[in-house]
C-alpha cells in the first residue's frame, strides 16, 4: 500500500476523503455546517468549500466531520 508522503499529500488525501464521505451520505456543505456546530465547530459552507478545496484539514476538523456525518472511523487502506 502507497501512503502519501508529506504533510501536503496527507492533507490532500484528508480533504478527499471527506469529500467523497460528504457526496455518499449525499450532505452538503451548508449542512455539515450545521452538524459542526453540535460538535462546537462555527463553520460555514465557505469556510468548509475553503478548506476542502485548499486541503487545509486540521485534524479537529476531521475527526468532527467524521462525527458529524455518524461515520465509525476511517481506514487507511480507504485514504
């Protein structure tokens, strides 16, 4: 299994994941937005869009998201 080298290519791998995760559950950015702010997350759907887009995923950001969207976990098989 080829893991991603580098931070950039663990944030890439991060925002993709979450991106396909986001499209499966069929949930916009607006509302994860709304999910987040159960987990004390203030996002908006920009913030979120930037985020993804940039692949500037904090890992808070993603373990919240993983919450959010009621998801077990993540393996890295499926990065």
């Amino acid at each position: 299994m080829g893991f991603a080298k580098g931070e950039r290519g663990w944030a890439q791998l991060a925002a993709r994941h979450l991106k396909a995760e986001l499209k499966r559950a069929d949930v916009t950015y607006e509302e994860l937005a709304e999910k987040l702010k159960e987990h004390g997350f203030a996002e908006t759907k920009a913030s979120i869009s930037n985020k993804l887009a940039r692949a500037t995923v904090p890992a808070s950001f993603f373990l919240a998201c993983l919450a959010a969207l009621e998801l077990d976990g993540v393996r890295l098989e499926d990065l």
